[in-house]
C-alpha cells in the first residue's frame, strides 16, 4: 500500500510541474494503403513531458504501422522519479469501392523493451508501463455516421527491486479493442462494419527510485495492427439475378401455400 500511496504521490507531482509549454508534436502524415486497402490517416506523436520524437516516424506493413522508438524511456537514479508521456492520434480507413467494402474489425497494440531495477532499496524502487486505446467509429459501411465512442481498452505491467532486480530485463503488453462486439452490443447492425474510425493511444513508462537505487525502463518496438473484415460488393447484373432469384422463391412459396390450401 506504501509504494502504490507512493506511486501516486509521484505521479501527481509530476504532473502538477508539466507545463503547456513542453508540449510538442510531431506530423507523420498518411500511410498506405496496405493490404487489403487500409489506410493509415494524419498519424501525430506527442508528449506533454519530453521533448519529440518518442515514438519516431512509423514503417506501413501488411496491415499495421511498426515503430522503432528511440529516447522513450524514464530512469530514476537516487531518490528521483521520471515519468515519460507519449500520445499518437491517427484515423484509420478502410477500403470503400464497387468491387468490395473493407470494414476494421479489430485493431491490437504490442510493445516492448527493457528495465533495470538495482542497488540497494525495498519495493518502492519500481518501473511501470501502461497503455491505453480509444477509438472512435465515424463512419460504418461506407456511410458516415455521427461519432461512436466505444470502450477504451489498457493494460500495464509493474516491477519492482525486491521482486525483479536485475539489468536489461525484457518487458512486454499487449491489448486489443473488438469494434464488431462493440458495435453489435450497441444493437448496431453492418456488413462490414467500421470503415472510417479515429484512434487515440497513450502511453506511460514511470521509474521511482530511492537514495542507493537505480529504475529505469526504455521502450523498444512498438506495433498496431489492425484486423479487416472484407465483404464483396455485388455487381449490378448479379445483384438484379439475386433480385429476380428472390422474387422467384417468393412466388413459388406462395404457390405452394395456395396449392396446399386447395388440397
């Protein structure tokens, strides 16, 4: 209960010195499209504790961006404490054209990277990462529609010197935000689904050391991926043949209605 009171205190305070002025960002622009048509639209970094890049610029592959990050970390050394804040908003779209609609199902988030808990100290020495994930659905089928926020998704993990010590260890999260689920428990109905959405992510890395302890933890790769959904668009002459089709079954069922009923 100390270190948590602790952790609290710590991050307060830090906050409470962030300033307006240390805000920066960063404008990646578009990516894409990646297969099956997605497209990854104004990606922006930024930070409200350091300086930019954190993240640094993002490489399209099959469907997702892959970051390489590089400075994003925090390290307390002696009794200090550092928090690091990064933030990236970026829309996604999906591919909308006759041939097909391409819905977003899904989108995931991986990270990884290292820590260091050592010298001397009790379980307050500690290092953390945390992520969290909001989208917002502005658009379903190819129609827009007014925004939908749906429910946020986050993880974290936590180390400390008495349970973890030890340099360079690995680290690693994960989440993942199920837009269909969402959407359907709205008793929203779609084809494809989700074709235009905006994402926002935060991510937080905190090391709080005490007078003879080091914490640090660094960010090394960071991915999104997104899963589509693609449903083929009928073409006209097979969509008028569907028509007709359905006529047809909806005739000969009422025929055979009227030839039971006259038996």
């Amino acid at each position: 209960m100390k270190s948590i009171r602790l952790l609290g205190l710590v991050a307060a305070s830090l906050y409470l010195c962030t300033t307006i002025g240390n805000a920066a960002s960063i404008a990646y622009g578009d990516f894409g499209p990646v297969s099956p048509g997605v497209r990854f639209r104004s990606v922006i970094e930024s930070s409200v504790t350091d300086p930019v890049p954190l993240y640094g610029p993002p490489t399209p592959y099959s469907v997702g961006l892959d970051f390489n990050p590089l400075g994003f970390g925090a390290v307390g050394l002696g009794g200090s404490s550092d928090i690091t804040d990064g933030q990236l908003n970026f829309g996604v779209e999906g591919g909308v054209s006759s041939a097909q609609l391409v819905g977003i199902s899904s989108i995931r988030l991986f990270e990884s990277g290292d820590f260091t808990l050592a010298g001397l100290g009790t379980a307050a020495t500690q290092d953390f990462a945390g992520a969290i994930m909001r989208i917002t659905v502005t658009q379903i089928d190819g129609v827009n529609v007014a925004p939908i926020a749906l429910s946020p998704a986050n993880a974290s993990v936590g180390f400390n010197l008495i349970a973890n010590p030890g340099i360079v260890q690995p680290w690693s999260l994960g989440l993942s935000l199920d837009i269909n689920s969402q959407l359907t428990a709205m008793g929203l109905q779609f084809t494809a689904g989700a074709t235009k959405l905006e994402v926002v992510i935060d991510n937080q890395l905190i090391a709080l050391s005490e007078t003879d302890s080091v914490a640090a933890i660094l960010k090394k790769d960071f991915r999104i991926d997104v899963t589509p959904d693609i449903v083929p668009v009928p073409e006209p002459a097979s969509a008028a043949l569907l028509g007709i089709g359905g006529v047809m079954m909806a005739i000969a069922g009422w025929l055979n209605r009227r030839g039971g009923l006259r038996a």
